[in-house]
C-alpha cells in the first residue's frame, strides 16, 4: 500500500508539470492566436496565407507526428534541446494553431453592423476592437477556449513519448514497478479529472460573470 | 433657408462588382434640410447614403459634405485620408435599420462610448450629454440595462441618441422604422420629428410614405440606378412628375387613384397647422403635428 501512497506522490510531482506546461503553453497560445487571428482577418494578403497554411499544418497533421518531427528533427540538426522544452515549444504551436481558429470564429461571428456603428461613430480600429468587438467576442469564446485548455492539458500525456516525466511517465512506472495497472491508472486518472474539473468550473463561472455583466 | 449646401454629391456612380447599383446621382442638401430618399426594394437608397460616410465606396464622381471633400476610387483622384475620413464620421451621424447598438454595454455606455474615446469627452462630461439626450426620448429611466432588455423602438431611440451624442451636423436615417411593430413606430418618428424642428439637417431613408410628406421638405425617388424623380416632398408624392415614380408610389400606395398620394388631412400647409414657433424656421416647409394620426396607430 506505501508503494501506491509513493507513485502516487511522484504522479502528483508529474502533475505539477503537466501544469506548468498546461499552463505556459495556454497562454503562449492565447497571445500568439490572438495576434494570428487579427493578422488573418485583417492583415495583408501574404500574412492572411501564412497563417492559413501554419492552421491547415497544424490541424492536418497527427499531434504525435508534430511532436516526433519536432524533437527528433531539431536533434538531427545538431540543436540540442531537452525534451521538456521541446515539449513546451511544441505545445505552444500546437495550441497557438488552434487558438487561431477560435479568435478568428469569434471575431467574425460579430455582426457587421457592429463594425459598422463603430465606424460610423468614427472610432478607430483599434477602439472599436478593443471596445466593441473583441468584449463581444470574448463572451462568445469562453466555451471554446475552456475547451482549449482542456485539450492542451490532455495533450500534454503525448510527450511521455520523448520521456518529459508528466503523470503518465510516473503512471506507466508505477505500473510496471507494482503490477496494478488498475489501482496506478485509476489513480492517474483521478488527478486528470481533478485538474480539468477545475478547469471547467473556472470557465464556467467566467461564462456566468460575462453573462451577467452582459 | 439658409442656402448654404452641407452636403453635396455631383455625379456619383456606384458599383458592386461589374454591377451598377447607380450613376449620375446628383443631389445637394441645405442647412435644416430634410431629404426623404424612396424607392423600390434594391434600388440603392442604403448604398447612396452610407456613401456620405464612406460605409461604402463609390466608383465615380465627388461627394462633399461638411467641407471634405471625397472622391470615387477612380484613378488620378486623391484617395481620402484616415484621419479626414473618422472626421468626416464624427461630423455625420447614422442611424441603422438593425439598430447595431453595442449588446455588452448599457444604455448610458452606448451613448457615452464616443464622445469619451472619440471626443475626448470627461466620464462626467459625457454623463450629463447622454442623460440629456435620453431624456429629450424619454428613456432616461432605462440607462442602466441593456439593449436586448428594450423594445425595438426604444433600441431605436437609443441609437439616435449615440449617433446625437456626438453633435454630429448631418443625420443619416437608413430605414430607422422598419424592424419595428407598427405600434412602436410612432416614437421613433416623434423623435425624428422633433429633430426636424430643432433644424437637423437629415437625409431619411424610408418607407413612411406619409412621415416623408410630412417632415421631409425634398423628397428623392430612387430607381433603376438613378433618380428617377426629386423635388418639393409634396409635390412629388402627390403628383409626380415622371412615370416611374408615379407608378413606384402607386405601388406603395394602392388606395390612390393615380395621382401619387392623396392628400387626407385638412391643414393647408400655408396656415401653418397646429404647432406654432420652431417649424416657421425650418424653411417655411409644411410641417405639422401628426399626433393626432399617430393616436390611431396605437
Ligand atoms: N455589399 C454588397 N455587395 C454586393 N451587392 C450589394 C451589397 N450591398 C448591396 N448590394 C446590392 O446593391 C443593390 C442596392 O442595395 P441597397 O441595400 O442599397 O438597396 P435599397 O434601396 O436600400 O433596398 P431596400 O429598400 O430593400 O433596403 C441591391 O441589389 C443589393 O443586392
Ligand atoms: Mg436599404
């Protein structure tokens, strides 16, 4: 039974990195999509189909291969890049070519005539967005985006694969050090719902102020 | 009147696409003017007036309006300048058929959202110009919710008094009644009319085909890319000149007998009607109170 209470404990070690990755990747991305979106939306014609194409990559190829080729590939070039950090570089384009996707659906799901009273008002482009737009927007994204950092936190399990020691490297050695796949799983599992339950509520209850203030 | 023209178009011709929406349009609008512009579904009546502010942009000819003056995007003319063109904005109000009010913000912040950022108005500045305007609406006892709280023709209101809020010298109305339920119709218009009387000038688009005699001293009948017909509002909607405008408004008003719009109300114009004062200066157009019409609306 110690021997569970001690995998459990290097899980929950595992679980602050699996964080600290969640966590720095989602706001990389938020920023970097933020940026992207308005840049796809607004920005010149060759800006508009670089970030077309990085999105298009980003969704069309399969997570783990983005990974492999990432670190794997900067190796083979002679860069030396310790997997924990090659995980958060991969996590951050990972999720900025998703956080693209959401800004830019939210930002166009505003209607036009509210672009159009801003401008009739005479508000520059940068009030109007600031303002107006993205506020609206914001709302409209807040059940997107909770997803969002629900999938860069369950995406984080793929970088056991280069041996980044998150919950799962922690699980799959507890397994194989006590023979209870059951008992270690469950356990890791429960540390997932814990983490992206809270996760939900703080969306959740963002969702409920924004409605509120609305 | 006053002669002096606030906004001029001369020549204008608009396209989307390989389409002609119109052309030749010419048209000048005076101090405390109020033009009505009707027409046919598509003829181009909201394209025309959301060219003076540069909503859309014109392939041909020269608007000027408040002393700016803007080309179409046609080769060797200057292009407008972003900074003379939010000008321009600020100068000319608009009021919109959907009303586009901000959903986020409530009443009061609707209103008070340009004079701050635009205007650089105080928070307390811009407070006491927007309860002031609500009150002329009588919707100062709604500042405080929010726009899908409202009834269409309160949203409306409100949307006059964000478009108002920032002085503008030139009102543009795109259709600003007809979202709303026929009983709520006659608050939005006592407002317009109660601008008309201060001396707005207004350009009005619309389908009140009585409103339009009333308050609007030219009327503009758009149709098949051009006008087809403009002059004194009550000339043209009660014996119009041209064939296309006379069968345009026999449409919209089937209970006439071929002679445009018939004329059922009992004040001459030349006796000033009811309300005394205020509607003496506005050109010595017939305008009088329509309450009593209204009354039977609601
Ligand atoms: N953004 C646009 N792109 C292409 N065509 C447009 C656009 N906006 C309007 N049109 C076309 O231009 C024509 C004139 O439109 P406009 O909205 O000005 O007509 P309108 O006279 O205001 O009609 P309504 O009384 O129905 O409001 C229509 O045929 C319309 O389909
Ligand atoms: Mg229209």
């Amino acid at each position: 039974m110690s021997a569970i209470a001690l995998y459990t404990g290097e899980m929950l070690d595992g679980a602050v990195i699996t964080l600290e990755l969640t966590a720095g990747a989602t706001v990389v991305s938020l920023v970097a999509g933020a940026a992207g979106a308005v840049g796809r939306l607004y920005g010149p014609k060759a800006l508009k189909t670089f970030v077309m194409a990085y999105v298009e990559t980003i969704r069309g190829l399969p997570a783990i291969l983005q990974l492999f080729i990432l670190y794997f590939g900067l190796t083979q070039f002679g860069i030396d890049i310790s997997a924990y950090w090659a995980a958060f570089v991969w996590l951050c384009l990972y999720g900025t070519g998703y956080a693209i996707e959401i800004f830019r659906a939210g930002l166009q799901g505003i209607p036009e005539g509210q672009h159009e009273a801003t401008a009739a008002l005479g508000l520059t482009r940068f009030e109007a967005m600031r303002r107006v737009i993205i506020p609206q927007a914001w709302v409209a994204m807040l059940p997107a985006l909770t997803n969002f950092v629900v999938l860069e936190l369950k995406n984080t399990t793929l970088l056991y694969f280069i041996g980044v020691q998150d919950i799962m490297f922690h699980a799959r050695l507890g397994v194989s050090n006590s023979g209870q796949p059951l008992v270690v799983y469950g356990i890791a599992a429960g540390i997932y719902v814990v983490m992206n339950g809270t996760i939900s509520r703080v969306g959740g209850l963002l969702e409920k102020r924004a409605a509120i203030a609305r | 009147m006053s002669n002096d023209v606030v906004v001029e178009l001369e020549g204008v011709r608009k396209c989307f696409g390989p389409r002609v929406i119109f052309d030749d349009v010419s048209l000048s609008v005076h101090r405390s003017e109020v033009v009505a512009v009707i027409g046919p579904s598509g003829a181009g009546k909201s394209t025309l007036i959301r060219c003076i502010n540069r909503l859309n942009t014109f392939e041909r000819g020269v608007i000027r309006a408040l002393g700016h003056e803007v080309y179409g995007t046609e080769e060797g003319k200057p292009a407008l300048k972003r900074d003379e063109l939010r000008e321009l904005r600020t100068e000319i109000g608009m009021v919109f058929q959907t009303f586009n009010l901000f959903p986020h913000l409530t009443v009061m912040k609707n209103v008070m959202l340009a004079p701050q950022r635009v205007k650089g108005l105080s928070e307390a500045q811009a407070t006491a110009r927007a309860l002031e305007l609500l009150e002329m609406v009588g919707l100062s006892h709604r500042k405080d919710a929010h726009p899908r709280q409202l009834s269409g023709g309160e949203q409306q209101r409100v949307a006059i008094c964000r478009a108002l809020a920032m002085e503008p010298k030139v009102m543009l109305f795109d259709e600003p009644t007809s979202m709303l339920d026929p009983e709520l119709v006659g608050d939005v218009l006592a407002t317009i009319r109660r601008l008309a009387l201060d001396g707005m000038t207004m350009i009005l688009v619309t389908h009140e085909m009585m409103f339009a005699k009333e308050v609007a001293n030219t009327v503009v009948v758009m149709a098949d890319g051009r006008i087809a017909e403009m002059g004194p509002a009550r000339q043209v909607l009660s014996a119009p000149k041209t064939e296309r405008a006379r069968s345009f408004l026999e449409r919209v008003l089937p209970h006439t007998d071929g002679g445009g719009v018939t004329d059922v109300r009992t004040h001459p114009q030349d006796q000033g009607g009811p309300i005394a004062g205020p509607i003496d200066s506005i050109g010595g157009s017939a305008l009088w109170s329509r309450e009593a019409d209204e009354e039977e609306l609601l």
